[in-house]
C-alpha cells in the first residue's frame, strides 16, 4: 500500500474498503460508499480497483490504470475517500484475501469492513480461502432494491458458521445504475449524463472507452 496512504489512514478506527472492477465507477458506487461510511460509521473508505480479476475473462475489461484514473476523479473532492493501487501493482490474479492480508499487516489495529455488490458478495464460498476473509474482515454487500439474497446467505452461514456476523447486506437503491448499463448506453451512443460524474463521462469520451 502507498506510504501516504497508510499514513493518512493510520488513525482510523473503522476501515471500509470498496473492492469491485469499477469499469466504469458510477453515482451508484459513490452512494454506496457514502451510505456505507455513515451507517457504519467508517471512518475512511478505501477504494480498491481490481487488477486482475480472477473471476473475468480480462480481455473485456478495460485498461485498470484507467479505470483507477477514473476513480481517483470521481472521489477527489470527499475527503473521506481514497484510492489504492494495491491490487493493480500486485501480480497476477487479485485475490481479496491478499489485499485484506497486506492491508491487515500495515493497519493492525483497524476494523475492516470489506464493501462490494450482494451479488458478488454470494460468491465469496468460490473465492480464494473465504474463511481468512471473515476473520480479517466484515463483508458488506451493497445491493439493489428487490435483490434477493436470503437463500444465498443462508447456504453461507451453514457451511461457515462464523461468517454469521461477518456478512451484512445494505440496500442501496441508487445501485439501480450499474456499469453494464453504462457501458452499453455509450456502446450505443446513448447518453449517460447524469449516471456518473461528469468527469468520468468526459474521460470515456476522450479515450473512446466502450465504443
Ligand atoms: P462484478 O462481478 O463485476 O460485480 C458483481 C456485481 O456487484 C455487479 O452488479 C456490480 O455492479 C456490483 N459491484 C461490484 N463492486 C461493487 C461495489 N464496490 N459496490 C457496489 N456494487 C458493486 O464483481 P467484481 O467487481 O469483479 O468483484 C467485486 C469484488 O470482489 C472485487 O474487489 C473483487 O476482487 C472481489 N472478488 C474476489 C474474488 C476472489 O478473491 N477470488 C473473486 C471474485 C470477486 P457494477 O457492475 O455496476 O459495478
């Protein structure tokens, strides 16, 4: 992690950490975040853009030092928001459990709070020692209104009978917007004014992303 990163974060309590692809990030990841920090009363959330995922056929994803660009334009003005390029840096596949392990080692005393979608959040039981990720951290997945999730959870809890209070779900209804949509509005030159900040339309625009 970035020196001055962990510096600035050093007195934080309660840690969220926004994990996804953020291809692009949009006002429904901001809101998450932001709804996140309050209602757990984090005080930093620390955006995390995958390098390579390992769920992902990663010729489809765009380039991660754009997409960490366009997350770093779209956080600059809260300063309870911050970005790391710890995933990008590290090589090969970005396992969640070795970003919360090198996080873990630098910031010992922090609660983490491990954000990402409900729907990514399911899957954690095929991700890389999800066992290690309930003990290094909460995981909170943020999900659209409707989103059913109980039977997914239940099957979570009875196999990892600790993850009972590590798993949380937050309806985020502003996660209505999603980056599939963005992408495909652009793909088919349709406008996305208002989905994202403004910054971030402007950068996909000038580097014809998702044409
Ligand atoms: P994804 O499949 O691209 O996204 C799944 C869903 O969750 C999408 O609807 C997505 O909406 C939403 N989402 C993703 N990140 C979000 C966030 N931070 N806040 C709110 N909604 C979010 O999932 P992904 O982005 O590749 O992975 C999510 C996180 O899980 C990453 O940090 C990744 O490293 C981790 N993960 C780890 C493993 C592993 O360790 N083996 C495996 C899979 C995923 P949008 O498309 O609108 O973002």
């Amino acid at each position: 992690m970035e020196a001055s990163i962990r510096q600035e974060l050093s007195n934080a309590q309660r840690l969220g950490i926004m994990g996804g692809t953020f291809d692009p990030i949009h006002y429904g990841h901001l809101v998450a975040a932001e709804t996140a920090r309050v209602e757990l009363g984090l005080d930093y959330v620390l955006f995390i853009p995958t390098g390579e995922s390992p769920h992902k056929n990663n010729l489809k994803v765009t380039d991660a030092e754009m997409r960490f660009e366009m997350v770093e334009i779209s956080i600059k003005n809260n300063k309870y928001f911050k970005a790391s390029r710890i995933e990008i840096e590290r090589k090969g596949p970005s396992y969640t459990v070795d970003t919360l392990r090198e996080i873990h080692k630098l910031l010992p005393k922090q609660e983490i709070f491990f954000i990402t979608g409900t729907d990514a959040m399911i899957d954690i039981l095929s991700w890389r020692e999800p066992e290690e990720i309930f003990r290094l951290a909460r995981v909170i997945g943020a999900s659209r209104p409707g989103y059913e999730s109980q039977k997914h959870l239940a099957k979570i809890f009875s196999q990892y009978p600790e993850s009972r209070d590590r798993l949380y779900q937050l309806e985020i209804p502003a996660l209505a917007i999603s980056s599939t949509y963005i992408r495909s509005r652009v793909g088919n030159n349709k406008s996305v004014r208002y989905l994202l900040p403004d910054e971030v339309r402007m950068y996909i625009e000038n580097n014809g992303l998702y044409r």
